[in-house]
C-alpha cells in the first residue's frame, strides 16, 4: 500500500505524471477511467480510496453489458493528482500516450453515507469483492470488481457490470466511445496509414 512502489517505478525528470502526494477530495469519491497506449492499449480503472486511487489495467477496456467479465489486473496504487493525469510519457514506464475516457464520482452500492461507505468499499477489496455505484459520463451504475483465487496470478480481478436500469443487453466496446478529438486515436490512424510523418512518439 501506499505510494512507494508508484514512485519507485518511475523516473519523474523523464516522465510529466504526478510525483504524487495523498489528498482527499472531500466526502465525495471519485473515479476515472483513463484509456493508454503504452506497449500495448489497455484502459486503467481508478477508484479513489483513503486519498490514494486503487487500480486496474482492463486490457479489453470496461463494458456495460453484464454478460461480459473483463479481466482486471490490480496494479500499485496511483495518486490522487493522477486523476487529472492526460498526456504523453515519453520513455520509462508506461511509456505512452494516456487520456481520460470517462470519470465522476461513485459510492457503495447501497448508497451509505461517506464514512459507511468508506468501510464497506475497504472490506470489499479486502475480500476481493468489490461492489460499487459508478456516476460517470459513460459508465454508470453498480459494478462488482471480483478476485479470482486460486490463481498463480495474485492480481487477478474481473470487472462485471451489474444487471441494472442502466445496463445494455447489445454487445459494448468501450473503443467505440472514444473521443473525437483523442490524441491515442491520432495515433493509431498515423500507424495504420504507415505515414512518415513523426508520430506522437
Ligand atoms: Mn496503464
């Protein structure tokens, strides 16, 4: 826990991400999904908790159809400053481009009052299974994050969205949702055209 492996893994004078102090948004808990292209394209899903963001690398991204289980590998905990975090890395880890594809703020499932929810968000991870209510822009409503055990892979989570009003039955691809304007979909038109021009990276 904490900010140490974060910090141990990057090197800040090559990389702009957030050298990363804890803080607190007040009583209300945040989330965002950035979407990266780093050696591989994958989306990072971020919850914020005890003034940290606890995160997954979803590599097919999340879905709003129940029928899908998108594998989640937990990885270290992220500053809170991060959730603001858009831009190119430029070498080093996680070298790449990161946008934000979706945020806002998200609570238990049974909507508790902030130190409630505080609680019962920590006994869920503790457990390995984590149910939460997501008010973003494009996700929205409950979704259980669940530990796979047994596992060789100790990080291993699914992320399910639950059956509710908000859920859709048609197949969901997050990639379809991206923005006009993306700076990774820039790119990957420049790679597929084969152009010489110089590429973000
Ligand atoms: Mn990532």
């Amino acid at each position: 826990m904490g900010l140490s492996e974060y910090k141990n893994k990057r090197n800040f004078k090559e990389s702009p991400e957030p050298t990363g102090a804890t803080s607190k948004s007040g009583d209300q808990l945040i989330f965002v999904i950035q979407r990266h292209k780093a050696s591989r394209l994958h989306y990072d899903f971020r919850l914020e908790l005890e003034g940290v963001l606890k995160s997954w690398a979803v590599p097919k991204g999340p879905s709003m159809n129940p029928a899908d289980k998108r594998l989640a590998m937990m990885v270290e905990d992220h500053p809170y400053d991060y959730k603001n975090f858009e831009g190119v890395i430029p070498s080093g880890y996680g070298a790449g481009i990161v946008e934000i594809w979706d945020q806002g703020t998200y609570t238990d499932i049974d909507n508790s009052d902030f130190t409630t929810a505080v609680k019962n968000l920590k006994a869920g991870l503790k457990a390995g299974n984590l149910k939460v209510a997501l008010n973003g822009s494009k996700l929205k409503g409950e979704f259980a994050l669940v530990k796979i055990k047994g596992r060789e892979e100790e990080n291993t989570w699914l992320l399910i969205k639950h059956n509710d009003k908000h859920a859709v039955s048609k197949p969901y691809s997050s990639e379809d949702l991206t923005d006009e304007d993306s700076p990774i979909n820039e790119w990957l038109k420049q790679q597929k055209s084969g152009s010489k021009k110089k590429a973000l990276l």
